[in-house]
C-alpha cells in the first residue's frame, strides 16, 4: 500500500494567508512541505496478481498502516485523454459514501504514477462521477475535484441540544449559526467566536458519540469566525469529530471545509468581490490538524448552482512511500 499525506500545509499555503490567492495547480514560491497532513493509505483493487478485497479486510486496513482512513483505487478504464478510476472509502467503522481528503490522496498516488505533468480522471464514488485534476510539483502533487452540491440546513433546537454540550464549550464561545451540512454524510457547523476558543475544546467523546450516532450525524465541525480581510480570501480555523466513523478527532476533514464555504456564500459573505467580477462565489483556505500536531489546510471554493451550492476542493499532498504492513 502506499501512504500519502493529503492536505499538508506547505509553504505556499503559509503564504496564502498572507497574499494572494492562486489558483488549483498554479505554481507560487518554492513548494516544500510542513510537518503535517493527513496520512491515508492508497491501495490499487485488485492489487497486483491478487484478488480483489473483501469489505472486512478493507475495515482492518487503516489500523494496519496507522492511518485514519483507507481509500480502494480501481482504474476501470485507461483509454481517452480522461481514465476512470472507481473509488470506495473506509475507515475500521465501515465505508463512507465519500471522503474528500481520500479523493485527494487518491488524485495524489494516480499522479505519482502518471509522471510529470497534469492529470485529468473522471473519479466514481457511490452515486456519482466527477472530475478531478492533480498537477505534479516536485515532491509535491496538487490536486483538486468537483465536491458536488452541499445541502445546508438550520439545526434544530433538539440537534443543538444533544450535541453542543458533549462538545465542552465555554460560556460565551458559540457564534450565531449552528447548521446542518450534508456532503456525503451530513454533519453540524458548529461556529464559535475565536480560534482560540476551537483550539481549547475537549470533547466528551463518549457523550458526543451517542449524540451523533442518534441523530445520524457524521459529527461535527466546529470552526472559528471567518476572517475576512478586504480582497484575502477568507480563512477559517477548524476542529473537525467524526465518532460515529470511528475518528475521534479528524487531521484534514475536506468535506467539512467544503460544507464551510457552501455556508458562507449562502450567508452571502463574498470576499474578493471587488477583484473578481461573479459576485456569487466563496474561495476559503480552512486549517486543520494543528491541535493534533499535523497541520493541514484545505482549499475550497463554492458557487451558486441550481440545486445549491457547488463545491470544489483542493489542497498539496504528498506521496510518502510504499509500505508493506503486518498481518
């Protein structure tokens, strides 16, 4: 199998939040790499000369590589200038339905793989194919896709209940906003008044697991204020407990970032507007993974579509190597 860090915040993404924004793929700077990133093992189905897996056996793959979550990369197709490449997601829970620093990591190996150059597939996951690109950098891959529509909603008083409390937040720290977000699997935005009032959070896991799970919620996001500085994309802090997939704490949650940016362009928050012409588009860069001692940041941009906002994600990953865990 072949670990990838995916989201890793390297020195572009430090300077991202300093200057201006680039493009998915543009080169800026001299690249390199923080400590960070979401480790995420990317294993080809059927593997070389072998079988194609069972679902018990994917299940047990993450805690054998160390890693929250696994992805399953199956080229179904290599003819055209667009291969299709069929994607299934698990963590030591069971499938996900989607998984956005998965899809990265994914985009990653098939670059690694490709060579130099950018790289265009149609990716299958359950329910839907879309379009994603990786570009190689040096030890880097760029990568991006096409998240689809988030479904937003206004939590109710019951949700709010349940779970703001096994979340451990100080009196004073929830912001105006608290929301329902469905990308794959839907989850709470939970909106608090200051980064530092994320970073201090400890959860009940036990209590917020129980929530979770009756609710049918993925778990929750909860994230700081957006800042937003005259043309600078915004950025956004971000702490991101999946229990009810068996992630206690997430190092790089895409999905979420990308809930977030659907978010704020239905609250019609729209920073750059002055340079950039279409008014009805939100581009945020999201840190992850800093609590944990991996920092990671997401990219993500959402536009108005018809049946909601349309997502897209990105980040830098890179592709550690190839390990051969024990049974």
């Amino acid at each position: 199998m072949t670990i990838v860090r995916a989201c890793v915040r390297d020195r572009d993404e430090e300077a991202y939040g300093n200057g201006q924004a680039y493009g998915y793929g543009e080169r800026r700077g001299n690249g390199g790499t923080t400590a960070g990133g979401s480790p995420t093992a990317v294993l080809a189905e059927p593997p070389p000369g072998g079988a194609w897996w069972g679902d018990a056996e994917r299940r047990r793959v993450p805690a054998l590589a160390g890693t929250s979550h696994a992805v399953f990369v199956s080229v179904r197709d290599r003819r055209g200038e667009r291969p299709e490449v069929s994607l299934r997601f698990f963590t030591a829970a069971g499938e996900l339905p989607a998984c956005g620093h998965g899809t990265l990591a994914a985009l990653a190996y098939l670059a690694e793989a490709a060579g130099d150059g950018a790289h265009d597939v149609a990716l299958r996951t359950a329910g839907r194919v879309f379009a994603g690109r990786s570009v190689r950098e040096g030890g880097l891959v760029r990568a991006s896709f096409d998240a689809g529509p988030v479904g937003l909603r206004t939590a109710t008083a019951a949700e709010r209940a349940l779970v703001l409390p096994a979340l451990g937040l100080p009196p004073g720290a929830l912001a105006a906003g608290v929301r329902v977000a469905t990308a794959g699997r839907p989850r709470l935005l939970v909106p608090v008044r200051s980064r530092g009032a994320a970073a201090a959070l400890a959860p009940d896991a036990t209590r917020l697991r129980a929530a979770c799970d009756r609710l049918g919620l993925l778990g929750c996001c909860v994230h700081s204020v957006p800042i937003v500085e005259g043309r600078l994309p915004v950025r956004v802090f971000a702490r991101v407990f999946a229990p009810s997939i068996g992630v206690a704490e997430d190092i790089a949650n895409a999905n979420s970032a990308g809930s977030l940016a659907a978010a704020l362009l239905d609250d019609g928050a729209r920073p750059g507007d002055a340079a950039r012409p279409d008014p009805g588009a939100v581009d945020i860069a999201v840190d992850m993974g800093d609590h944990l001692g991996r920092p990671s940041t997401v990219r993500a941009s959402a536009r108005r579509g018809p049946a909601g906002p349309l997502v897209r994600l990105g980040g830098a990953a890179e592709v550690v190597g190839v390990v051969r865990p024990a049974s």
